[in-house]
C-alpha cells in the first residue's frame, strides 16, 4: 500500500511540474526591440581651437538639446510596452 501511494505522489510531483512548464510557455511574451535610434550615442559638439567660447556653447546646447528629445522619446516607447503589457 506504502508503494503505491509513493508512486501517486511522484505523479502528482509530476503532473504539478509539467503544468507550471506549460503555463510559463504559453505565458511567454515577446517584447519588442527598441528604436535602433535609442542605442545610438550623441557626440559632443567639435570644439575648434579660435572658436568663440560662445558658439560652441550654444551648438554643445544643441547636442544637449537632441540628446534630452531621444530619451523621451525612448522612455516613451519603453512606457508604450509596458502598458500594453500590463494590459492597460
């Protein structure tokens, strides 16, 4: 009798192994790539030697300034994911 409730119970063992594999199969989700543009590094703007301190302030400003507009737009597209995900 001991026997075969030991093997009713690796059964079980068993069965509960298998279902938590198929669950975590068929709950798989594929999350999209990133932008490629959100990988891509920003350069800093050339400072040459006899420019004016000024303007290459103001083009490092606008380095900056495309830098800031594609992390939002990255974080953005991240927040998309995320709640389309969350079923939101």
């Amino acid at each position: 009798m001991a026997t075969i409730l030991s093997s009713c119970a690796g059964l079980d063992r068993q069965l509960q192994q298998a279902s938590v594999a198929k669950g975590t199969a068929q709950a798989k989700v594929n999350i999209p790539d990133q932008p490629a543009d959100c990988r891509r590094t920003e350069p800093h703007a050339a400072a040459v030697v006899g420019d004016e301190a000024r303007s290459v302030l103001k083009r490092e400003r606008k380095v900056t300034d495309r830098l800031n507009a594609r992390i939002l737009r990255c974080a953005a597209d991240r927040d998309n994911v995320k709640t389309g995900l969350e079923g939101k």
